[in-house]
C-alpha cells in the first residue's frame, strides 16, 4: 500500500447510491446516482425502490468515480462500505458490491458505520477532527447528540430523539405546507422571506423536568402536531397560511433546540469542539446560529459543507481511510449488515 492509501467508499443505506474516493484525507470523487424522485409522490423514501435503483446505479456509479478521480480499481488500496445503520435491502446492495470488489481486487473491507462516516468526512474539508470532538448528528433517520473521542472505534451516544428525527420533521412540516420533497432544501428555502418570531411554536424537551430526564435527547413530534394544529386553525378561520412564517418560526424551533442542547453537552463534558453532520447540516438558519453561538461560547465550529452532509460516498472513503491510517483490523468478508447498527459499533469485525 502506498504511503496515501487510496480508498473507495460506498453508500447505499437510503435512497443515494454514493460513490467516493479519497487519497488519505484528499477527495478525489463524490459521485451520487439519487432514486429521490422516484420516491417524491410517495412522500418518503419506499424501501424496495430504493433497494432496486442501487441495484441499477452501483456499478456505473463506480464506474463514474474512477474516472473522475482519474484511477484504475486496480489502483484502489481499500474498500470501505455502510454497514449500517439504514434500509436493509438497501445496505445489502451496496455491502453485496463492496465484498465483490474486495475479494475481486484481494483489497482490505471495511463495513463501517453510517453515522460515524457523517462525523469523519469533516476531515475531508477541516483536517484531522480534534478529540475528543462533540458531534451533532442531524439527518432523515437521527438526531444524535455524540461524545467523538475517537472516531474509528470510541463513540458514546449522549442523547438522541425520542421520536421524529429532525429531517423527519422537516419533511413532515413540508408536507403539510405543501411544500416539496425531501422537504428540508424546501422549508429553508420558503424561510428566507418569513418571520421566525411571528409565531412560537415549542421548544420540545427543553423544560426543567425534561432537562432532568432527557438533558441530550430530543423530540420533534410535538412540534409537527403544533405546527398542524395552527395551520389547520388558519383554515378553519378561512384565512390564508402565511407560509414562509410557519417554515421560519418552525426552522427556527428546532434550530434552537439542537444548538442549545450541542453547546450544553459541550460545556458539560468539557468539550471546545463541535462538529454538525448529516442532511440537516444542509440547513442555512442552523449553520447561521451555530456560528454566533459557538462563538459566544468559545466553543469551534466545524460543519462540513452542503454536499457533503447529504448522504454520499465520500463521507464512507474518508471513515476508511481513518480505519486504514490508524491500522485497524478490517472487517471479515462474511461480515453482517445491520439496520439498527448501534453508533458504538463504528466497525464491523
Ligand atoms: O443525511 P441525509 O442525506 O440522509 C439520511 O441519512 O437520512 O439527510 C436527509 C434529510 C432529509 O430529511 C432532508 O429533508 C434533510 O436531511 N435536509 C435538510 C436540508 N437539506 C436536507 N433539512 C433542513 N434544511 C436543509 N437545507
Ligand atoms: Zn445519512
């Protein structure tokens, strides 16, 4: 293996086919073959779709990375994969495709885990992650507070959503405003011309009783009911629905409570370093907030950029290659996939 081990990462646990190379911590190839809007008029991803169009994009995705990193998989040093956690037939897809290449090439596997590849393709873009590293984890599926001391093999969950995850919710409140799918772009999007103190919608798990029994966990299934029943009110009066002032005072409801549980969990643990990953981090209101607040509180910010939080390969290719550089043991060829992979679990044996 050469000094900059070349690895290939591959995505498959939702709807993105994702392939990603990378030299060390240098992207060479993000390609993403998206079935998104085979699911758009279902409103939510349907799982045999999704299965069925990795099947169809897996290798000419592959195909498509190589030749925009300029490389030969002869080349490739190891091959990385999502084990888990996500849709099971999905997974297989990918993680069938992975151990066909390892055993193929005769190249080291990786079967790593999904969330941890969000955390750890930061380096991609802002070099090693200082440990430990606090990493709020936001997307369609989590909502995870995460202690990163080290994120090839030491990651403790501090808190995570009781119910709706925050994309979740997003998708849900665009739905019922009529919006697009996957709503999050959507509802950012009509935020921008709306007020987000017109209305005050809660601030869910954040009471003193709350902050006892669930300090870094979250739930945005009451906000979503809160956000219907006021839509529906407006109806019921005959009113018009002020759309871009329910998407901004909603946005901004669950914007504030994950940036103020992340910088609680930081100050509590003695962290100085958070890191925001996964789709959410997309989200133009949060990156703003989490800028002025980590600054007041002298806590560093790193968020990676847009296409990078959204799920790809790259984030997969850059876990690997930290399992690489930090010599750790790949994974068996047999090695299961696991939906709900637990993020304590960041390799598979
Ligand atoms: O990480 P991701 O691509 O897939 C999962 O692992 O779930 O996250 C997708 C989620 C969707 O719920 C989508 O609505 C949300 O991320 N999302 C956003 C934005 N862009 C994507 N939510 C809020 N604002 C955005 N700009
Ligand atoms: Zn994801």
């Amino acid at each position: 293996m050469s000094d900059v081990p070349l690895v290939l990462g591959i995505e498959t646990s939702c709807d993105e086919t994702g392939v990603g190379i990378v030299a060390g911590t240098a992207l060479l190839a993000n390609e993403i073959a998206s079935s998104v809007e085979e699911h758009a008029r279902f409103g939510g991803v349907v799982p045999e779709v999704a299965s069925r169009a990795h099947l169809e994009a897996l290798v000419p995705t592959v195909e498509r990375a190589c030749a925009t990193a300029g490389v030969g998989l002869a080349d490739v040093d190891a091959i990385a994969v999502t084990a888990g956690p996500g849709l099971v037939g999905a997974l297989l897809v990918g993680d069938a495709g992975a151990k066909a290449l390892a055993v193929a090439l005769g190249k080291p596997l990786y079967g790593v885990n999904h969330l941890a590849a969000h955390v750890a393709v930061d380096v991609l873009e802002h070099g090693p992650l200082p440990e430990p590293t606090l990493a709020l984890l936001v997307s369609g599926g989590h909502s995870s507070l995460l202690l990163v001391r080290d994120v090839t093999g030491d990651v403790e969950p501090l808190g995570r959503t009781i119910d709706d995850a925050a994309g979740e919710a997003f998708d849900k409140v665009a739905r019922l405003l009529g919006l697009g799918f996957p709503g999050g772009p959507y509802v950012d999007r009509a935020a921008r011309d709306g007020d987000p103190d017109s209305i005050a919608f809660p601030r869910g798990l954040t009471g003193p009783v709350d902050l006892r029994e669930h300090r870094y966990d979250f739930s945005f299934s009451g906000l979503k009911t809160a956000v219907a029943r006021w839509v529906e009110q407006r109806e019921r009066d005959g009113e018009a629905v002020p759309v871009a002032d329910v998407a901004a005072a909603f946005q901004e409801a669950v914007v504030d409570v994950l940036v103020r549980k992340a910088l609680l969990a930081c100050a509590e643990h003695g962290v100085d370093s958070l890191l925001i990953g996964g789709g959410v981090a997309a989200n133009s209101r949060l990156r703003v907030v989490a800028e002025q607040r980590c600054a007041g509180a002298g806590v560093r910010l790193r968020v990676p950029r847009p296409g990078l939080c959204t799920d790809n390969g790259a984030m997969v290719a850059a876990l690997g290659s930290e399992m690489v550089r930090r010599g750790r043991t790949p994974s068996a060829l047999d090695h299961p996939t696991d939906s709900a992979l637990p993020v304590t679990e960041v390799l598979l044996p």
